[in-house]
C-alpha cells in the first residue's frame, strides 16, 4: 500500500498547531513532512528555538488527530 505525504507547511498554516493539524486531518492526509521553522515560525524562532516542550505539544496535536510525521525537516544547519 503506498501512502502519500504532504509538506505540512503547503497548508499555509503558520503557528496555529490546533488549526493546521485540523486542516490536514480534514483533508484526508495521515503523514506529512513537517519543518518547525516554516509551519511554526514564530513558536519556534524560525527554526532556532526547538524544544523538547514544543515537540511534545507537536507529538499530542499530531497523535490527536491521528496524524504522523513522516519527515521531521529542517531548512537550517542545526549544527
């Protein structure tokens, strides 16, 4: 069975978690590629300010809606 991910962020939901997995879940899609820096600009200081706390909240919202994170990304050097 093959599944199609999405790019979380092609919703244009920026920093309103509850909303954007709503959205996603509402639209049929079950894994998505998710990048804290871009769906969650401003909660995580673009991409700087990830936290064990915010990925938690990320993991409960996402489980919720039972929806899972195919593709944790990033678009910064975390190094």
């Amino acid at each position: 069975m093959l599944t199609l991910g999405l790019r979380a962020h092609d919703f244009m939901i920026s920093d309103d978690l509850e909303q954007l997995t709503q959205t996603i879940a509402d639209n049929g899609v079950r894994v998505v590629q998710f990048a804290n820096g871009i769906s969650l600009p401003h909660l995580s200081q673009n991409g700087r300010g990830i936290s064990a706390g915010l990925g938690l909240q990320v993991n409960q919202m996402m489980q919720a809606k039972k929806l899972q994170i195919g593709v944790l990304s990033s678009y910064i050097n975390l190094i």
